[in-house]
C-alpha cells in the first residue's frame, strides 16, 4: 500500500477575461492511497493489481471569486467534472529475466501492463482562448478517462558495499485512445534511479537517495491542444527504508521541479510561480499464502 501527499503552492497574474488587477493565487493538494496485491505465477512471472483512491482539493486564496478557481475538491461534481474518490486501476504482468538470488548481483525484471481509467473525468476542456465565451469549470479530476498500455523495465544491482542496492526503472506509459469526452492523454515517461544505503544503527534503517526525469508530450481537448500538457520535470528525493517484523516500510520526500512547461500551462507573460512538495509512505508485506490451484 502506499500513501502519497502533494502540495502545490502557485500564482499566475489575470487572464482572457480578467481585468488587469485580478491576480491567481492558491494552493492544490493531492491526497491518494493505492493499494495493491502481487501474485507470483512462476518463479519468473508475476501479476499485480493496483487501485488509486484519493481527493484533490484547491483552496482558492484571492479576495475574488474565478469562473476558472474556487474552494472544491475533485470528490463532488461540477459544471465540466464528474466527482468521486476512484482513481485509475492498473494491471500488470513482469517476467524475472535475470536474478542473482538472495546475495550480491543483478535483478532485471520487463512488463507490460494496461491502465484503466475511473469515470471520475473533466467532461470538457477547462482551457478558453480569446474567442471563446469563458464558462464556470474545472482543471482536476482523479481520472484522465483514457485507457493506457504501460511498458517497464526495472534494473537492479545488489552489492556489499554502499550503496548495497543502485537500481532504475524506465515507464512508458501510451494512450489507447481518447476519453468519452474527447481527450487524448499525454505519453508519459518515467526514468529514475534509486540508490540505498546498508542499515543505518542510529536510524534503524537504511538511507535513501532518488532521481527521477518524468516527461509528457502533447496532449489535446477534441483536436486543441491542451497548454499544460507538454512538460519535463526533474524529481529528487531522499528516503528512510526500515525493515520491520511485519514488513518493510518506506518514507520518502520529493521536490519536482519543472524544467519545461507549468502547472497551469499559462502564457509566459502572465509570469506563473508554482512551489511543489511530495512526501510518501510505503508498506510492503509478503503474505506467504500459497495459491494451491494456481500449482496444480
């Protein structure tokens, strides 16, 4: 299972409809709980199930009212928003190209897998150019409503001295297809690597250190392209792991920073500042419950 907080604090200045004194301001926050179960097929394929639960919440801190901003969480339903606390479900199936066991070497895993979507979605862009009649709406919701295929590779290498466990993953995530509403989502990639320290006496535990480079291209609302969808972002961060006697738990802290695009994909003029923090905490248990008809 793991739990995830993110806290976005971010400011932009007036704009289409706007006159020039109106100014953005606000907070975004993301509270979301995944849980998933892992079952091993054979000794080198397993197959796993994971449900994203969770709530975003804007607090709107200006001193006026937004047909684009207010106080709301994505659990209610809204003018182009279909609330709920159902995220995504993602399926997957891995295959254990190499192992080394339980001592120092290598572990290499490949899978593929497919996300899909919740019906908690926008039904409609919440972008508006300047020949557009500007509507009350929404930016944020649990779901972008599309199917996704998922290709991974984890790499992995365990040693005697630190760091003992240096690892990457590489994720592509692809849309098949648009929403009902008529969006298309962005490819997603993930690269990161993760490096731990052998246990620490005064933490208990062992130290970690990661790096993650996330880019999306392109997204589109019925054919226009939606303007906070292409961006890079640089994620690090820093974790305790503790090895426990009812399994292993991990507490991470990220700071994402974005190297290309915005949060709300506002013109550059209109001079954006966004300040981002996420922390994590991880538990994994193995159930030691043999599946006898999956054996027979």
């Amino acid at each position: 299972m793991d739990f995830n907080y993110q806290y976005i604090d971010w400011e932009h200045d007036p704009i289409i409809d706007e006159n020039y004194n109106f100014h953005h301001l606000g907070t975004l926050s993301a509270t979301i709980l995944s849980p998933s179960i892992m079952v091993g097929l054979t000794d080198w394929w397993n197959i796993s199930f994971r449900q994203v639960l969770g709530k975003r919440y804007m607090s709107w801190e200006s001193d006026s009212t937004s047909k684009h901003h207010r106080d709301e969480g994505s659990d209610s339903d809204y003018e182009n928003a279909v609330g709920g606390y159902l995220g995504d479900s993602k399926l997957m199936i891995r295959y254990l190209l190499m192992n080394a066991g339980k001592g120092p070497g290598v572990r290499l895993f490949f899978g593929g897998g497919v996300i899909i979507p919740s019906k908690n979605v926008l039904k409609s862009s919440p972008f508006y150019d300047s020949d557009s009649i500007v509507e009350d709406h929404r930016h944020f919701s649990m779901s972008e409503g599309v199917k996704k295929a998922i290709f991974e590779t984890q790499f992995y290498i365990k040693r005697m001295a630190n760091p003992v466990f240096i690892g990457g993953t590489l994720i592509i995530e692809e849309p098949l297809g648009k929403s009902d509403y008529g969006f298309q989502a962005s490819r997603l990639i993930d690269l990161s690597i993760t490096a731990f320290t052998r246990k620490i006496k005064y933490l208990d535990g062992s130290m970690g250190g990661s790096f993650m480079v996330r880019s999306t291209n392109k997204a589109y609302w019925n054919g226009k392209e939606a303007p906070n969808s292409e961006s890079v972002l640089l994620i690090p961060g820093i974790g305790i792991l503790w090895n426990l006697k009812f399994g292993t738990v991990m507490l991470n802290m990220q700071k994402p920073t974005f190297l290309k695009g915005s949060l709300s994909g506002t013109a550059a003029y209109l001079d954006e500042e966004t300040d981002v923090w996420q922390i994590s905490l991880s538990i994994r248990k193995t159930l030691d419950y043999y599946i006898s008809w999956l054996y027979w």
